[in-house]
C-alpha cells in the first residue's frame, strides 16, 4: 500500500487511539461510550444540536470534499454521519446518486429541506454507524466528514466501508487528530474518537491510499468548527 504521510511523532502512536479492547466487556463499554458520550460530557445529542433554524456546520460543503470529489467515480456514493446534508447536497447537485446516513432524524430532515431548496435529491437513512451494514461492492463512493465514533465503532464502520466499495471505488475521510484537544476548535473532546494516518492505515486493509496527509489547517464550517485545527485526510481506492 503506497502513501504520503506528514505525521508528528504523536501520530507515530497508534496506541493511543486504540485503549477499547475488541470484544467482551471493552467491546460493550466501547459502544456504549460512542452512543452515550455526548450526553456523559454535558453535551447535547445530535437531535438537540441539530434543533434549531441555523445549519451548525454551515450549508457549504467540507472544501477537502470540494478539492477531492472529482476523483469519486460516477455514480452511487453513500454519505456517513452526513448530519444536516451540507456534502450530501453538494454531491448530489455535481450529478452523484447519494445516500445520506446519520442517527438524528431532526438532521436529516434539515438535509433534505436542504436539497429540495437546491433542486436536487438524496436519499436519507436514519441510522446508529454501531448497528449500520453497508451491502458488499455496492457503492462508487463513501464518504467520511469529520464522522467520530468510539474506536470500536469507528472500526466495525471501516471494515464495511472497505466491503461496501465496488472496485475503482473510492473512500474519502477528513477526521480531527488527537492534537485537535489543544486548538479546541471543533470535534469530540477526546482522544479516543480522534484519527490518525497509522489508525486509518490499520483499519482500512484492502484499500490503496492515493492522498494521505496530516496537517494543521483553517476551518470556517458554521459555528462549531471555526479555527485552526489538527486534521488527517484521505482519499484511499478499492483496487
């Protein structure tokens, strides 16, 4: 597997994005870490963040997303904790079938409102990522904006991403790095659900990384990610 990688040497330990164990009781405390935690921290659900007339991450879409579509294949791409449907709308209106998934039903809504504003449609699908199957080589994309879960979660996810890609078919992801808890800029406010290019490395077999970087970068997505932050991208293909 080629790919480029700017890593820190905080990024060089994997270790620290994988402390849930795999199975038994690790592996239940792990998804009851990634379906509870918000409410565990003080932090609003999905549904209540998502509550209100302003779209929280804007209604433009992710600019990785904007500087990298063009390299997903024509055709049915499927959108992960696509939330209030900003990159939903915007594939769907560049001529892509898309499929949005999210838990929270009140952001979803708030998608498709807005693709009926742009003239365009996407199908929606409410969905915990935990409990989510993705139907082997069905998609020519899947895409992954900021979508943080617990690792264990987080891996059962790309494991389905890596069956769900048809050959050719390409996985883009931008995700916050653990040195994202200094800037406290956006994303969870813990390591465990952050991402780095050795985690993705591991948990993505099967996939040729074609762009792999970790950088500090602007970004201006509505209020709640606004600011420099600690970002890993990627753009990985199925052979």
């Amino acid at each position: 597997m080629g790919w480029k990688a700017k890593c820190s040497s905080e990024s060089n330990n994997p270790a620290r994005c994988f402390r849930i164990g795999l199975n038994g009781t690790d592996k239940k405390r792990s998804h009851r870490l990634g379906k509870g935690l918000w409410k565990k921290m003080g932090q609003p659900t999905w549904d209540e963040r998502y509550d209100g007339a302003d779209y929280v991450y804007g209604t433009e879409p992710n600019d990785f997303l904007v500087s990298q579509f063009g390299n997903l294949p024509p055709g049915r791409v499927l959108c992960l904790a696509e939330g209030e449907g900003r990159n939903a709308v915007f594939l769907a209106e560049h001529g892509f079938a898309v499929t949005a998934v999210d838990q929270s039903v009140v952001g979803l809504a708030k998608a498709e409102r807005l693709a009926a504003q742009r003239g365009v449609q996407i199908e929606t699908i409410v969905a915990d990522l935990a409990d989510f199957s993705i139907a082997p080589r069905s998609w020519e994309g899947i895409v992954s904006i900021f979508a943080h879960t617990s690792p264990t979660v987080r891996r059962h996810v790309h494991s389905e991403v890596v069956r769900g890609l048809k050959q050719g078919g390409a996985f883009l992801l931008e995700a916050y790095r653990p040195e994202q808890l200094e800037y406290k800029t956006g994303g969870p406010p813990v390591v465990e659900m952050m991402m780095t290019l050795l985690v993705l490395q591991a948990e993505l077999p099967g996939l040729d990384f074609e762009y792999a970087q970790e950088s500090i970068r602007d970004l201006h997505e509505g209020k709640l990610h606004a600011g420099q932050g600690a970002v890993v991208q990627l753009l990985a293909r199925k052979p």
